[in-house]
C-alpha cells in the first residue's frame, strides 16, 4: 500500500526541521510506502530551499511549487491531483495535525471507509476569539448551510483513492474542501482529537483570509443570504407599505403632525442600506458566477522536485515542467550529425552494425 501525505506550507521554515524529525519517524512505523507532497503556495522564507534539500536526499519528498500564494485550499487541490497513493492524507505542517492519528487513520481506511475525518475536540493555543468564531461558524453552516458538514472537522482528512478520484473532478474556482467531501456522501468515519498548538511559527491566516474561506464556504454551497436579502426586502416593503398609510392617515386626520424630519431620515439610512446590502450581494454572487465562466487554472505551478509530469491528469498550467528539464538539456542527447561525402553509400559509424563497427 502507498500512503501519499499532501501538505500545503506558506513560510513554514520554523517549522519544518520538527515536522521531518517527526513525520518520517511515524511513517516507518506503520506497515506501508508512503510519498511526502509538499505544495510550496508561493513562500517568500527558506521553506522552499529546505523542502529541496529534502527532496533531494529523500526522493519520496515531492515538491510542488506555485507561482504565488494561491491558498491552502488551491494547494490542497494540487496535492490531491498528483498524490499517488491507494490512500492520500491532507495535513498541515505545522503539527497540529498529529501525525501520531495517521496508524487509526489508515486502520480505519483498511476498514473500508472512504473518508477518514478527523474532529477537534479541543483546541490550544488559539485565542478565545477564534474558538468562538469558529465554532459559531461550524454550527451556522451545519443548520443553514449543509447538514451533513460535521462541526470541528477541519481539512485533516484520509480519502480513498476513490475519493481522491472524485474530488479531482471539482474544478470550481472558490473552493471549500470540506464542503465538496460532505457534498459528495462519501463513507465517513471520523476520530477526535485534541488538536495541539503550533510546533513553531504564527498561524498563515489572517483575519481577513479567515472571513474569506467562512464567506467562500458560506457562498459556494448556499443562496441562503440572497434568500434573506428577499424576505428581508419583503419585510421592509410590508413595514414601509404600512408606514406610509399611516402617515396619510396622519396627514389628513391628525393636526398635531409635526413634519417628520427625523424618522425620514433614520427611514431613509434604514432603507438605503438595506437595499445597498442586497445589491452587494447579488453583486458578489455575480462575481462568483463571473470568476467560474472564465474557467480559469486553480493554480499555477512554477516547478516541481521529484514529480512526473504524467501525474497530472487535469488542466495545470506549469511554467517549468518536469520535461522542459529535458527538453532544455536536449543537446546533450541529440543525435550526432552524420556527415559523409557525397556519393558515398556505405553507412555512416553511427549507422553500422555493432558487428560491422567493432569490426572497423
Ligand atoms: N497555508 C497555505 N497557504 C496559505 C495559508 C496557509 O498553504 O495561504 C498552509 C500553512 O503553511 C499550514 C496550513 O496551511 O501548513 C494551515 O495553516 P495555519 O496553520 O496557518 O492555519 P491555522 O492552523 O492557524 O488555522
Ligand atoms: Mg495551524
């Protein structure tokens, strides 16, 4: 059996002298062949030349490099498309994915499983806030957006080659993966663990790409908030309907009306921003549906370490292929110039036989 482990990094040199200390020593305990892919998503550190100095001790480190930072999700992608494995892992590199759960992890996929998915039933080293927010983001998706996303199940996945399979066909260009999994209905299991701070380094998600992924995962699988801008734009019609026959009743039938400056304008701010809201919305949605008809690549790939080309059975767009290596060091391997004097038949050195040559 080949094990495959995907494992996205932006700037983790400060982590990956601990993660090579402890991922390999885990693998040789459990009874399979394994592959490290890393997706370089565009670090600026030393990452990528420690990665290449891993790969080139070790060729079961395969190293893809992107263009630029196109996001974990992106690099999760490029991982599934050229993993190998009867099994593939997605992980992060900073630890927090124990490495200690892929033996159950692999025991549960030989148990027949599709998808081996992992819970967190405790997070350290993260700030009240994000507990917070992300468990108020798990437990909105699951009641309005998809029931069968488990909460606190994060990317930290086994997928059967199957899946693996399956997955590859998503092409969509603002991806939440663990949305395609529970949309797919894949055979599920799921073990929970206590997920540990970071090994070393500061966590790669910003505030700002963190209210991103929650909004891609929100919008990719739901209309539910341009379903509420509509009843909320109803209800406001109603209010603003019924408001309006009572300041005519108002007008005509009470003397004392004085003129209304204030809860004109609070109306108005109300109104005005309701309406711009559902605007920006739609406004949004378009975009998305924009952003998917120009189909373009999910990720561009600049080079790669140890990775065949004939990996990659989908629309990559590589600046340096594995073959360019070839193709530009292929002086070396043309073949000789035959040169021979005019109307002289015999067969050039190159072309003899070896009998004929070792004769000559
Ligand atoms: N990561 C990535 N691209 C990004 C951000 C993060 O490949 O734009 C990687 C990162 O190197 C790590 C994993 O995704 O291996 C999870 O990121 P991080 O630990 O920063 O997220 P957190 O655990 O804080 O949610
Ligand atoms: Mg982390």
């Amino acid at each position: 059996m080949l094990l495959s482990i995907v494992l996205p990094v932006y700037n983790e040199q400060e982590v990956l002298p601990a993660l090579f200390q402890v991922l390999p020593a885990v693998l040789k305990k459990i009874d399979c062949d394994y592959e490290l892919i890393f997706i370089d998503d565009g670090s600026r550190d030393a990452t990528r030349s420690i990665l290449n100095a891993a790969a080139e001790q070790d060729n079961r480190v395969k190293v893809l490099g992107f263009s630029r930072n196109f996001g974990q999700q992106a690099a999760i992608t490029a991982g599934l498309d050229f993993a190998n494995g009867d099994a593939v892992v997605v992980m992060d590199a900073d630890l927090q994915d124990p490495p200690e759960l892929l033996e159950s992890m692999v025991e549960q996929f030989k148990q027949g499983f599709d998808v081996v998915s992992t819970q967190r039933i405790a997070r350290d080293g993260e700030s009240i806030f994000k507990k917070v927010t992300a468990s108020a983001f798990y437990s909105f998706m699951q009641k309005a957006v998809d029931e069968r996303l488990p909460p606190q199940c994060g990317d930290f996945r086994l997928f059967s080659r199957g899946a693996v399979q399956a997955i590859r066909k998503f092409r969509e260009q603002h991806r939440f993966m663990r949305g395609l999994v529970a949309w797919l209905g894949l055979r599920e299991t799921i073990i929970r663990f206590h997920r540990p701070a970071r090994a070393a380094g500061e966590t790669k998600y910003t505030p700002i790409k963190l209210v991103k992924l929650a909004w891609t995962a929100i919008s990719s699988f739901s209309a539910m908030p341009l379903k509420a801008c509509l009843y909320a734009g109803i209800l406001l019609t109603a209010f603003g309907v019924s408001y309006s026959v009572y300041a005519v009743y108002a007008a005509l039938f009470v003397p004392s009306t004085a003129p209304g400056w204030s809860s004109l304008v609070c109306f108005q701010l109300l109104f005005n921003g309701a309406s711009l809201t559902a605007v920006g919305l739609v406004g949004d949605y378009v975009g998305r549906i924009y952003d998917e008809s120009k189909q373009r690549p999910l990720y561009v790939l600049g080079d790669s370490v140890n990775i065949q080309a004939s990996g990659c059975a989908h629309r990559v767009v590589w600046i340096n292929p594995p073959d360019s290596h070839a193709d530009q060091n292929s002086h070396l391997f043309r073949k000789p110039q035959l040169h021979r004097a005019s109307g002289d038949t015999r067969p050039n050195s190159e072309e003899r036989q070896p009998q004929e040559r070792r004769a000559a």
